[in-house]
C-alpha cells in the first residue's frame, strides 16, 4: 500500500462526481468510491439553479443539459383554488448568463458520469465500495472499505479523503458520533414523475396552495416528450403531519396517505389528483436537517454537500451547493498543496454560507409568498391579488431567498438583461 497524492472521494453522487470533475480540470489525480454496485440514476426531479449552471458550464457540461433536460423559463405560484399569485422569470428569461435547468436527478448523475468515464478514467471509479471508516496521518490518510458480502476490500491511502456519501455519511458520523437525530420540520412530503399534458409554458415551475391545506411543487423534468406528446412532470405534495419515517431518498410512498389532500385540485390548466393517480414512481421523504456544524475540517479529512449541511429540501438548493461545494474545494487545493490547509480553506470558504441557506430554508423558503397569501386571506379565495401583498413584496420574499442562497445576478455577476 504505497502513498500518493490521489484525493480520496467517498461517494459517486453528483457532488462527488463534480468534485472529480473539478479536480481532474485542476491537475489535481483522485479516485472515486461509491457503495452501490452500479452508479445509476435515483431520485426524481431537481433544479440546477443558474449559480451551479455557471460552474457545470465551466466544465463543458451545458450543452449535453440542455438537450436533456427543460430549460426553465418562469416559476408561478397559484393557491390551492387556482388563483395566480405571481409570476417571475427565470435563468437566462430573467437575464442571467446562465440558465435554469428542471431535470431528472438520474439524467444530471448520468451526464457527470460520463464526463467523469471520458476524462479521469473508468478505471478510477469504484463501485461497491462501501467506507466504513478514515484514518489518517502526517503523510496521508487511509480508506477502509467492504464490498457486497461485507468483505474486506484493500485499504486505499490518499492525500485526502473527501466524505461525499449523502445524508447517512460514514465519515460524518465518525466525526461526531453523538450528533444525534435529524431535526424534523413537521412537514412530511410525497414525491413522484408522471407523464403527462404539457402545462403553462411547458417549462413553467409551479408552487401552489400552503403547507397546512395541502402545498404543490409541480414542474416538468425532460426536454423530450414521448409518442403520445408528453412530458415527465415531477411533482412533490406537503403538508404537515406528526408522523414520519427515516429519511430515506428512495423509500416508496402510499397514495392514500396524502392524495385526500389534493383530490379538488382541479385547474384549468391540470388536474392534480388525476397527475398524482397516473405517476409511474411515488416517493415518501420528511423534510428534515440537522443543525449546521461547527467544523467539517479535521486534518485530511473533510465533508461535502449532505455528507457536511443536510438542508429542508426547499430552494432546489440541495445540488446546487454540493456542486458549488465541489469547484471550492478543488480551487482551495490548487491554491495550497498542504491537504490540511487546504480543507480548512474550503471551509471557511463553504460553512457560513450553507449554514445560512440551512437555516433560511426552516422559516422563509422561496415559496414564502404563498404563506402570506394563505395567512391574509384565511386560505380562502381573494377577488385581486393587489388587494392581499404588492408585486413589490413578493419580488423582495423571492430575492431575499436569491442572495442568501448566492444566486441573485449581483452575486453571479449577470450581464442582468431583464
């Protein structure tokens, strides 16, 4: 077992994908280890918002999203009774250099690995690796994993080991054993695709209804209709409810624990209930975080996306700031060649500002506005939306979110061609 320069990356997601990526355009050698035998698409629908667009286009990656995934053009949000509350454009519609992308969590992973096959090496990406524990040294650190029948694999030595494992981190969970349970918001959530009519603008992001009668997240995924002339609608309902399960991306959902919530749904651009009835995939998830950590840094070791800030998924956010996570850190290791240095430059740079993203997702999401709209109307239907919050409040609910999240045209640095 000789030591080497390689950064050790735990987990083939599309923060430890990226991460490959941005090391290998660095000059930096890695290797990636994933626990699933095969790394294929999971999940359902995401949003590449313009922040983490700018970095994948920066490793050539736009154009092969672009032709499979929606380019976004507007997000509108609607009450539960169909009532328009605001429209506003988004990505390059909203005058951004960069656009938003509605797509499939399977299609972005796929589009990274490939990228990652071509330009690193098939022969560096392990599959059914799975880490169990890091140990490290002045002179490196070393990897312990099993395989599939929780054999013994070779210890790997590294420069660094970089924890990309997800919600249910083997690193993180070495380096604060006693952290305990995921916070849980009270919101529990059903996730699903349905083929289905194009909608709106046929790249239109909807929010719709609030959380104690029942919210909607609707939005279409793929760029390609099928014979029939559909699109892959992702669709996610919540409201609250005191019971829930441990969190688990791919745990299969029941239609009759929430569809009661949505069966009057019908607009007369969709009928919800008839959507959620039709979908091919079901997923249940409680909206649940853990409280930002004090440090993720610890010599050569250090986290990543969920391994290091598991956030509310509200904000299409999550993805967005492990690839964001990603271009810091390999950028901080071609700076200083020290690994420990390094990591706690990353983390200077990447804690803070997660750990606020963390916590403006619990209380004032972007989708914000249709609380005050139910909270003002008594979620009953209003005769003009003037007479309940100005276009000026709501464009300030939604660009507050913007800026803290770090993708307000300011903060890109746009051109800003509204």
């Amino acid at each position: 077992m000789k030591a080497n320069s390689d950064i050790l990356i735990i987990g083939g997601g599309i923060g430890g994908l990226t991460l490959a990526l941005t090391l290998h355009r660095a000059g930096v050698p890695c290797r990636v280890y994933e626990l699933q035998p095969e790394i294929k698409g999971l999940g359902l629908g995401i949003n590449i918002l313009p922040h983490a667009t700018k970095e994948l286009a920066a490793l050539g990656l736009e154009d092969a999203l672009a032709a499979i995934a929606v380019t976004t053009r507007e997000a509108a949000f609607y009450t539960r009774h169909g009532q328009l509350v605001y429209t506003e454009p988004l990505g390059r519609y909203a005058g951004y250099d960069w656009p938003q992308f509605s797509i499939h969590r399977g299609d972005l992973q796929a589009v990274l690995l490939e990228a990652c096959r071509k330009r690193i090496g098939a022969e560096r990406i392990h599959t059914g690796w799975r880490c169990v524990r890091a140990e490290q040294d002045g002179n490196g650190v070393t990897v312990h994993f099993t395989g599939a029948a929780e054999e013994a694999l070779p210890p790997q030595r590294g420069a660094a080991a970089i924890s990309c494992d997800g919600i249910h981190s083997v690193i993180r969970k070495q380096l604060y054993p006693d952290e305990g349970a995921p916070i849980y918001s009270g919101v529990n959530m059903w996730r699903g695709v349905t083929w289905w009519r194009a909608f709106l603008t046929e790249a239109t992001f909807v929010r719709a209804g609030w959380l104690e009668s029942g919210k909607m997240i609707i939005y279409p995924i793929r760029n390609r209709k099928d014979a029939r002339g559909r699109q892959l609608v992702s669709w996610v309902g919540e409201f609250y409810t005191p019971k829930y399960k441990r969190r688990d991306w791919n745990r299969a959902g029941e239609l009759k624990d929430f569809i009661h919530m949505f069966e009057d749904w019908k607009f007369d651009w969709l009928d919800v209930p008839a959507m959620i009835r039709n979908a091919e995939t079901i997923l249940e998830y409680p909206m649940v975080d853990q409280e930002p950590l004090p440090r993720w840094s610890f010599g050569r070791i250090t986290l990543l996306g969920d391994a290091a800030h598991p956030m509310v998924p509200r904000g299409s956010n999550g993805a967005g700031q492990a690839i964001l996570d990603a271009v810091a850190l390999a950028e901080c290791l071609v700076e200083d060649p020290d690994p420990p240095r390094a990591l706690k430059q990353y983390e200077a740079r990447r804690l803070e500002a997660t750990a606020r993203i963390v916590r403006m997702n619990r209380h004032n999401p972007p989708d914000a506005i249709l609380r005050e709209v139910y909270q003002r109307t008594g979620d009953r239907p209003f005769r003009s939306i003037e007479d309940v919050i100005s276009r000026e409040e709501m464009a300030a609910l939604t660009g507050s979110y913007a800026r803290v999240a770090g993708y307000d045209k300011e903060t890109l640095g746009s051109a800003g061609k509204a």
